[in-house]
C-alpha cells in the first residue's frame, strides 16, 4: 500500500506540474484523470463501507476442553455495485488459532454474500473473545483503507479439563494417632478417615476414648473431616504481565489442578471453599458431588484480571473469616501462575504452627519448570506445565 502511495503521489504532483508549466490537452487530460480517479476511489470506498453488512455465529459457545464449536462469519453486499476488496483478519489466528483461522481477501458483487465457516478446537480453557479482529476496506489501487468500526467478538467458555485423582490424598496431620488407630489394639476405629485433637463444638460422642488416653489428650473420630472443617481452595487471579497465549496456557492447567481436586473431594462428600477474588472476594462453598457441576460453570468463567494479589487475599480472608484459635489442622491449597516467596508470609508460617496443611500449586509455560513435588519447610509445592500429566503430580508422597 505504502508503494501505491508513493506512485499515485508522483503522478499526482507531475501532473500538476505539467498542466501548470506546460498547459496543453495531454497535460490536462493527464491531471483531471488523477484527480477523477481519487475522488472515484474515495467514493466507491466510501460506498462500500456503507453497504456491507458482518454477521458472526459461534455454536455452541460453551464447549469442554479439547472439543470444537462451528464459527461462521458472513458478508453481504446489500448495494449493486461491487465492492472494493475487503480484508478480514481473526483473533488470534497466528497462535491459539493456529491453521485453523486464516487472514480472508475477497470483493463481493451488488447483492451478493460471502460465508466463511471453520470448526474451531478449544485446547484451552477460558473465557475469551472468537471471531473477527478485524475488517479493513481497501480501494481497488491499495491507496486507502478504513477500517470497519462496532464488530463485536463472540464469547466462549471453555471448560476446564476434570483428571480423576483417585489415589490422591492429603497429607495426615497427626500421623502417629492415624497409625494408632489402626492398631490391632484398636479395631473399632477401622473406618477412620482422619484422628484429630477435640475442638469446641465437637460431639462427646466421636471423642476416641482409646487414643485420648494413650496420648494424655482429647482426640475425636473424624468420620467426614471436611464436613466440619473445609479444605481452602485459594485462587491467584491477579493480572499477569505475559502474552494472553502464554496466561491462557498456564491458567489452563492451573484451573485443570483445581477442578480435579475439588472433584475429588467432592465425589466422596468432603466439604471445599474455593475463595478467589474478583471485584471483592468471592468465597463459595461445596459439599456433595451434586455440588460439582455449579462449581465447574462458576469456575470456567473466572478472569484472571484483578490487581490483588494472593498474598493480599489470603490475609484479608482469614481477618475477615477466622480468629487466630481458629486456624488450626486446616488443609489449605495456593493456586497461583505467579511466584511468591510464601515461606517468608507471616499467615503461612502461623498456618503451619497450627497443624495446618499448605500445598502450593504453581503452573507455568516455563519449560524451565520440569514437572515436579517438592516438601520445604512444611510446606508441599507443586509445579505445572503445559505438558504435565495432573494424575502423576497430585499423588500423596512420602
């Protein structure tokens, strides 16, 4: 375009200099031809981006990791002369969209219309924007260009990916009264899940007579541990200054991370709280495997756009929610793309004196980060990348 430009500029001036200097009937046709041209070019663009009308469809826009909707974009030359050549570019063609969106160039005749129809595959979860970037007119001499305004982009939810983690398991907070309990001294306390100290509010009834006098120390059965205390399901959704592919890939598999775990717990009716922040803080809670599907939807469309960050709302949620006698024997997850230094976090270190479990999950598109586990200083951290199997890395280590 920029070519075209500078030779229509040459002609133009020479012509001008011509018929000024060297007046004559080649000369002025010379000139008023390249002034009729430019109004004409000026004209028909301007004609056809009155006249063109964009429809976009996407179908289904809610769709599961991995699967496809069908996107079509039409065109319609409402008038009767042709149009100038249009120019339509995708989101994302060049990266998410790979090979499956590619830049279109066409003209349509008077009353005629163009469709364009892809099956798109969804890789990665999200809630992001499908369809057009945008659409340019150009005259027929690539002299001038506008650009077609008020083209709004079709929504879709992809859903997270669900990884059954049957063998996943939290780490015990008192393993020596679990292996106490299994004892052949101790039968009756076969379908124990957890063994933990006495609370207030417990019932007298689950206290382990057996145990408590053996430890010199209340201890209570703990049939359904989350049905009284909750595993914390905390949520980074703090911006991210990377590429939106890159976010997108590493949000992907955190978000997989989550789902699988919440699933997990919820399929055998253990209580979760996923807290996350969006204008203010969100907090939901769930108990039963009912509960799985309304988490799911609400989670698919969480946007990782928000300035606090997650030390900020871990410590605003535990001062709002929970007083220091509190915050003890509570399993408590960080899912996050962004690194923190939580060993040096004060709440985290008061957390971990109080018997609680902190499992950190950090997912990244680093390639640096191998998949991998890793325990230092109480605390249990887990590291994601885009090639990480969730089955292989939430399993309970020794």
């Amino acid at each position: 375009m920029l070519r075209n430009r500078i030779i229509y500029s040459v002609l133009f001036i020479s012509s001008s200099l011509l018929v000024y200097f060297r007046p004559n009937l080649f000369t002025s046709i010379f000139f008023h031809a390249m002034v009729y041209l430019l109004l004409f070019l000026l004209i028909h663009l301007f004609y056809s981006y009155r006249k063109i009308t964009v429809n976009q469809r996407l179908v289904p826009a809610m769709v599961e990791h991995g699967h496809t909707s069908n996107y079509t974009c039409s065109f319609d030359n409402e008038g009767l002369l042709p149009t100038s050549i249009i120019i339509v570019r995708f989101l994302y063609e060049n990266d998410m969209f790979k090979d499956q969106l590619k830049e279109q160039v066409f003209t349509l005749r008077g009353h005629r219309n163009k469709e364009f129809e892809y099956t798109l595959t969804f890789n990665y979860r999200g809630l992001y924007s499908v369809g057009i970037d945008t659409v340019e007119i150009a005259d027929m001499l690539h002299i001038f260009k506008v650009k077609m305004r008020n083209i709004k982009s079709q929504k879709v939810t992809v859903l997270p990916k669900v990884t059954d983690l049957p063998k996943f398991d939290l780490t015990p907070r008192m393993e020596s009264a679990i292996k106490a309990a299994y004892s052949k001294d101790d039968r009756d306390a076969t379908s124990l899940t957890d063994v933990r100290k006495f609370e207030n509010g417990d019932a007298i009834k689950h206290i382990h007579w057996k145990l408590s006098a053996r430890h010199n120390e209340l201890l209570v059965r703990n049939f359904e541990r989350s049905s009284q205390s909750p595993a914390l399901m905390f949520l980074d959704t703090e911006k991210n200054g990377e590429s939106f592919a890159k976010n997108i890939i590493a949000e992907d598999k955190l978000l997989e991370a989550l789902v699988s775990i919440v699933h997990q717990r919820l399929i055998n009716n253990h209580r979760v709280e996923v807290v996350y922040s969006e204008e203010s803080i969100a907090a939901l809670q769930y108990m039963y495997k009912e509960d799985f599907k309304d988490f799911f939807t609400t989670i698919a469309n969480v946007v990782f756009d928000y300035n606090k960050g997650i030390s900020a709302l871990i410590d605003e949620y535990f001062s709002n929610k929970f007083n220091k006698r509190e915050l003890k024997d509570k399993d408590i997850f960080i899912f996050t793309c962004n690194e923190h230094d939580f060993e040096e976090n004060a709440l985290i270190r008061h957390l971990l004196a109080n018997h609680c479990s902190v499992h950190i999950v950090f997912s990244t598109d680093n390639i640096k980060f191998r998949e991998t586990y890793r325990s230092q200083a109480g605390i249990y951290y887990y590291n994601l990348i885009p090639s990480s199997n969730i089955k292989n890395v939430f399993v309970r280590r020794a």
